[in-house]
C-alpha cells in the first residue's frame, strides 16, 4: 500500500514538470521564431498575447485542474492580463484569438463558439492556442506550425496521465481495512512477545518495543495516506513562478 502511495507520488511529480516543460517550449518557440529582424508589431504583439494565453494555460492547470481549486488562490496573475470582470476561460480566448485591430466576423464567431463551452477544458484552451497561432502569426512555416501542435500533443498526453491519478484514486475502503489491520495488530502484538521478554521480567521493555513498533507501523500509513494525492501535495505554484518568471525573461532578452 504504501509503495503504491509513493509511486503515485513520483509518477505526479514527473506529469507536473513534463507540463511545465510542454508549455515553456511552445512560449520559447513563438519568441524565437518572431523574434527576428523584420517582424512586424502585429505579429509581436501577437505573440505576446499567445505566450500570455500559454502562462494561462499552465496556471489553470497547476491550480483549478489538478487540485481542484481556483488558481487565484495559487498566485495572482492579473499583471499578466486584464481579467477585471471576466473569467479565466473569457480572458485566454481574447489573449489567443483577439487582437486590438482585429475585429473581422470569422473571429469574434470563432470566439463566440469557443465560450458557448460552459467550462474550461484543455481540448479548449489548446485548440485556440493553435488556432490563434495559425491565424495570427503567418510568418510561421508549416514546420514551425507542426513543432507548435507536438507541444500540444505532449501537453495531453501528460495530461492524460495525470486523469488516471486523478480519476482512479486509492478507494476509501481499502485504506479503512489497512488501518484496522494496522491497529489491530499493534493490541495483538504482545500476546506474540511476552515470551520472547519473559527473562527480563517485571521490566517495562515489552511496552516500549510495543509503542516504538506500533508507531513506526502507523507513520508508515499516515505518510502514505498523505502522499498518494501528489498534486496537493507537490508544490505547483513553484511551477507556475518558475513559467511565469522564464516568460518575463524570454520577452526581456527576445530569445
């Protein structure tokens, strides 16, 4: 049971940075790729609102997604977009698929259709991450297009991963019966080892090695009834500073 917990717990750990990984590649392709000589302000403008859409993304899902939260809670991103009155899910469509001097029908359609999707989804924030991609930035080739889409593809299948550990948790039951087992044994305990401490006598030692056994047994449990939900208890918003953090550098730097 408690080997189950902690390979739960390192299969999390490893889902969470492949994201992180997953979204931070597709930032750092959008900037590199535009951020060449003759440009125009259009696109970088563009791409500034898609990598913002991006560092949503990954907010949504280290927060809201995986712990079942809202990410506000995790930190405070309204430096990152305008949000005043509108829903995350509102706020990363306009980032994906809006800009300031676009307002042709195919758009706001595009956006209108998106939002008729009453909860955030990742299907939905990828699909207008692309979509905004291919729209907005027709400098990109359709290589740089394909290696854009592989981010999303990794992106979900690491998400995939984690709705077995989210969906398929260790049933309440089973965890009851392990620690009623564990209690029970502990009172049973003695009856095995008064012979085994009968020549010490009158001495205190067979209730001390009781004690000591039957908490190291019973922290054993109560550790991995604590790790065998990795997502509360990895630290993601350490993820979502570290993303948050490499954006502001790559927009700094135009690397």
């Amino acid at each position: 049971r408690t080997d189950a917990a902690y390979e739960r717990f390192n299969s999390g750990s490893e889902l969470s940075w492949e994201i992180t990984s997953s979204c931070r590649n597709v930032m750092r392709c959008l900037v590199v790729w535009t951020g060449q000589d003759g440009v125009e302000d259009v696109e970088q403008e563009a791409v500034s609102d898609l990598t913002n859409a991006c560092c949503l993304l990954h907010r949504w899902i280290m927060g809201e997604y995986l712990r079942g939260r809202d990410a506000a809670d995790l930190i405070d991103y309204d430096s990152i977009y305008d949000a005043s009155g509108s829903t995350l899910q509102a706020a990363l469509l306009t980032k994906a698929l809006a800009t300031p001097t676009n307002t042709d029908n195919d758009t706001v359609d595009v956006i209108q259709e998106l939002n008729l999707v009453k909860t955030m989804t990742p299907s939905l924030a990828t699909t207008a991450i692309a979509l905004g991609a291919s729209q907005r930035l027709p400098s990109l080739t359709n290589q740089e297009q394909i290696v854009i889409d592989d981010g999303s593809v990794q992106l979900t299948n690491a998400l995939i991963n984690c709705e077995k550990l989210l969906r398929t948790p260790i049933l309440l039951g089973y965890t009851r019966c392990a620690v009623r087992f564990l209690w029970i044994w502990p009172w049973l305990l003695p009856f095995a080892l008064i012979r085994p401490f009968s020549e010490f006598g009158e001495q205190p030692v067979l209730v001390l090695a009781m004690i000591f056994i039957s908490s190291v047994f019973l922290s054993i449990e109560d550790i991995a009834v604590q790790i065998e939900e990795p997502f509360v208890t990895l630290p993601l918003e350490l993820h979502q500073k570290w993303v948050t953090l490499m954006l502001q550098s790559m927009k700094f730097t135009k690397l």
